[in-house]
C-alpha cells in the first residue's frame, strides 16, 4: 500500500504534469499565431506526452488503491517575447520539473516505496530525454539570431518530431 505523503506528492505531480500538457499547447497556440507551424507541431506532441504522463502518474496511484484528487488546473501563459523566449521558458520549465522528480525519489526513498521508485525512475529518465532537446533547440535559435531563413529552417525541421506512442 502506498504511504499518504508519497499519495500526496504523487497527486500533486500529476495535477503538475496536466499544467504542463496546456502550458505546451498554449505555447503550441502562440506558435501557430507566428505561423511557425513546425514549431506548433513540436509543442502540441510536447504537450500530448505531458497529459500522458499525468495518466502514468493516475494509473499508478489507481493501481495502489491510492486516492486519486483533480486539482482545479492554473491558466498557463499565452504570450512570449519571441520564439527564443517560448522555448528557453519551455527548457527552464523541464529543468524545474526534473528537480520535482528528484524531491518525489527522494520521498520514496524514505518511505522505502519500490514500486514507485520504479515508476520515478522512469520519469528521471524520460526528463533527461526532455530536457537535451529542448535546450538543443535554444541552442539553434541562438545561433540563428535575426535570420528569418534560418529560423524558417529550423520550423520545418521541428515539423518532423512526431509523439511518443
């Protein structure tokens, strides 16, 4: 049976993750106004895989007969400074959200909980595979600069990134 911290922090994180799921799908919007329609595209996959680990996180707190809570869900932000702004805010957002993993493993360490140190684990994992990307990316838009070609370029590339399935 899983403990009532490890259940509290547990619901907490998976009304997290429903936060970042429309956190990624307004910047999808914002994108989609600059007419950077690869750019709309990487986030609203970025935002189908964040709904999808809000689910991961309430399949296990069903599985462990755990109390599952829906918190009321913050507006997220609408607008950005320019798409250099959108994705360093959107990297900075998978750092914060990794140290937040690391608070959960630690908890669950201390409850001695395995099954979801397992489950942490996972997610550890899968905010390293977030994270590189999107600094990756910062990183190309920097380099770009005021080069509206190269931007041009870089949205018809981040077309391509299709969702985890």
């Amino acid at each position: 049976m899983i403990g009532k911290k490890m259940t509290d922090a547990l619901n907490l994180q998976m009304n997290r993750e429903f936060f970042n799921s429309r956190l990624y799908l307004s910047m999808a919007a914002y994108f989609e106004s600059l007419n950077m329609s690869g750019a709309a595209q990487w986030m609203a996959a970025q935002a189908q895989e964040e709904t999808g680990h809000a689910m991961r996180l309430y399949n296990h707190l069903r599985e462990r007969g755990a109390r599952i809570l829906l918190a009321a869900v913050e507006a997220p932000p609408t607008q950005w400074d320019s798409p250099l702004a959108a994705f360093e805010a959107a990297y900075e957002h998978e750092c914060k959200v990794s140290r937040q993993f690391d608070e959960h493993m630690a908890l669950a360490q201390s409850e001695k909980d395995y099954a979801t140190i397992v489950l942490l684990q996972w997610f550890i994992n899968e905010q390293v595979e977030e994270e590189a990307p999107t600094d990756a990316i910062v990183q190309k838009i920097k380099m770009i600069g005021d080069n509206k070609g190269g931007l041009f370029m870089l949205d018809r590339a981040l077309s391509e990134r299709k969702t985890k399935g």
